[in-house]
C-alpha cells in the first residue's frame, strides 16, 4: 500500500492540506466570535457555508472532470482555494469570511472528490487499500488542521487563513509537476448522473446514513469549542489529539475490524459508540476536562467510520466511482452542512442540546444503515466479484454505452 507511484503521494499530499481546512478554523471560531462581536450562530456560518456550496458543487466535479481531466480540475480547484484562504484572511466582518468561506468550499469540492477518484484509479493494489491511504491523508490533514489554527491563531485570528492559503500553493506546485497529464473520459458525464445512481437502494441508504452521521460529528467540531471556552492553542491541541485518533483507526484499526466482524456490523456498532460519546457530552456539557476526553474519543469512533463508509460507497453502486463519490459526497455534506449553523442557533439556547439532537442523528444513522442491509449483500466480496457485477449493472444505471 505505502510503494505508490510519486503521482499518488502528490495527490495524498494536497490532501492532507485541503483537509487541514476542515479543522482548522476549530480553535479560532471563539477568537473570530469575541474580536468581530459575533454570535456562535454566526461564526458557525463558517462552517455552513464552505459545507454548502461544497456538498452542492460535488455535483459538479465529477462533469467538470470528465471533460477537462482530473489533473486539470485538481488544478482548478487548488486555485480556487488559495484565493477564498486568503481573501478570509483579509476579511474585516464575519459576513465576508462567511462569503469567502463558501468560495473555498467551491475549490475543496473540485479536489477532494476528484482527489478520492485519482488516488483509487492510479493507486497500486486494491481498492481498500487506496482508500486507507486517502483517508490516512484525510486523518493526518484533520490532526494537523486544529494544531496549525492554534499555532497560528494564538497570534492572530487571521493567521490560520494565510496558513493555508501559503500550503495550498506550495500543493499546487507539487500536484502540476509530479501529477501526469490525465485525459478527459470516454464519456461526459452529465448533472443527472449522481441523481441517477441513488436509484440503486444501497447507495441511497449509506448515503443518508453518511448524511445523519456527519451531522453529529459536525455538531461535535463545530460546537464543543463553545462550551470548551479555552484558548485558542489549548482548543487546537485537544482537537489535534481527536486528528490523531481519528488517523489511527482509520489506517490500522478499521481494516482488522472489518477483517473481523464485517463491514456492516463494524459500522453499526461504531454509531452506537459514537451516539453514546454525544450523549455523554450531552448530559456533562459543564465538565471540560470530560468534553476533551469525549472529543478524543469521538476520533476514534469518526476514524473507522470514515474508512468504512467511504470503502462501502466505492463498492455499493453498479456505478463509475467518480459519478459515486459525488452523489455520496453531495449527500453527506448536506448534513455538514445544516449542523454547525443549527448547532449554534440551539446552543445559544441551552448548551446541552445541540450534542442531545447530534446524538439522535447518529443513531438514526445507525438505523437506517441497518434497514439498508439487505441492499448491501456482496459488501465483503473480492474485489474482482465486485468490479464483475459493477460492469454488468452499470450501462443500466448510468446510461453508458
């Protein structure tokens, strides 16, 4: 898994810096909140709106792609985030990083999803293997992203944004020289596409469970910092130990687990734990030392669920894994989405509901992953079974020749 062509760790490496932005805003969003006199409803619109617009253009990565190439739209979308990272730098209001925020959303939709589909198709061994080293990139950026907005928030709020925007050019050089030249595919996809491949009963249910289940975990990084009410530095170390765990059982302990007890089961399991980690930091929200603990804690739980629901995605559908990835990733970011900004607006309420209504979510994820079951029967299949059955059903579900 880790003798992979120099074009795969380019990609893993912009990787790990787009997704430094995921977490790295976590330890200044009480900074932005107290310098620009703004409410956690509203800082938490950072948050929504890079999720917003990501979960929507996620539609349109995979047509964007198919028509000018996967390394040119990486390209693309790199530029984009390095222009929305530094205009939020130089914001003055929290409407204009809001703003700015969606514009970075727009450029991380563009990699990440044609990121996922580039490591899987240029990788070597198999498909779960390449995932792991996706979601190893995912796990390190998300650990680095709050010790960097620490780091450098602690100096200024501003910081964190220059950060990235400095790393992500440095990615940009790295991906347009080592990246070979990848042309259009055979066949343009079109909008309809992803819409299309949630016919197919399993995709749609991992997809609504990725949905409920991304609402918790978003409430959790989005909120905690609230009650937490520490200092920027401390925030991005608790969160950096969440990144770590996070990192670690999604490389070395979701494999052995599905290994194991399958796919299915492992996932169903994991929610649970994971609703009763919510529902802890529900009833002891006043109790900091336990909110820490739970938050890292919970990378534990988000680790293994990231690797197995995203390996489930690329194997359930009879689809081409870029039209899957997409519809997924528009499903899932729709519950990122809502999360923050609702999470914000309960929690100026009382404090303890925003974690009660995350727990509820992942546990109806759980539930609807269980009724989706028997949609998913060939989910611990070989490989080449798989990739057999996905070339018998895919010109009926996507309407390829």
């Amino acid at each position: 898994m880790w003798r992979q062509p120099k074009a795969v760790w380019a990609v893993a490496f912009a990787s790990v810096v787009a997704f430094m932005g995921i977490g790295l805003v976590d330890p200044i969003l009480k900074p932005i909140a107290d310098t620009l006199d703004a409410t956690p409803s509203q800082v938490s619109l950072l948050f929504t709106s890079y999720m917003a617009v990501m979960g929507v253009a996620m539609l349109v990565t995979g047509v964007a792609a198919s028509r000018i190439g996967p390394k040119r739209t990486l390209l693309v979308g790199l530029v984009i985030i390095i222009a929305g990272a530094g205009l939020a730098g130089l914001s003055d209001t929290v409407t204009e990083i809001v703003g700015w925020r969606a514009l970075w959303g727009l450029g991380n939709a563009l990699f990440i999803a044609t990121a996922l589909a580039t490591i899987v198709s240029s990788a070597r061994g198999s498909v779960a293997q390449a995932i792991i080293l996706y979601e190893a990139a995912l796990g390190l950026g998300i650990a680095v992203g709050p010790l960097v907005g620490g780091a450098l928030g602690s100096i200024s709020w501003r910081g964190p944004f220059f950060g990235v925007s400095a790393l992500m050019a440095v990615a940009l050089v790295v991906t347009a020289f080592l990246l070979p030249p990848t042309p259009p595919a055979q066949r343009a996809t079109t909008l309809a596409d992803p819409f299309r491949a949630l016919r197919h009963r399993g995709l749609l249910g991992v997809s609504i469970t990725a949905l409920l289940y991304n609402f918790g975990f978003f409430t959790l990084l989005a909120f905690t910092p609230f009650p937490l009410d520490m200092s920027a530095r401390e925030i991005g170390l608790i969160f950096f130990g969440w990144g770590v765990a996070l990192a670690v059982t999604s490389v070395f302990v979701a494999p052995r687990l599905q290994h194991r007890f399958g796919t299915i089961r492992t996932l169903i399991v994991n929610l649970v734990l994971m609703t009763a980690t919510l529902v802890a930091m529900a009833v002891w929200t006043e109790d900091k030392a336990l909110l820490a603990v739970c938050v890292v804690l919970a990378g534990l739980w988000i680790g293994i669920n990231n690797t197995l629901i995203t390996e489930t995605v690329m194997k359930a559908a009879p689809v081409e894994r870029g039209v899957a990835s997409a519809a997924y990733s528009f499903m899932r970011f729709g519950g990122a989405a809502v999360a923050p900004w609702l999470a914000g607006v309960l929690g100026e309420r009382n404090v303890h509901t925003p974690f009660w209504v995350g727990a509820a979510a992942v546990l109806a994820a759980a539930a609807v992953l269980a009724l989706t079951r028997p949609h998913l029967p060939d989910i611990d299949a070989p490989e080449d079974s798989l990739d057999e059955l996905t070339e018998q059903a895919e010109a009926v579900t996507v309407g390829s020749d």
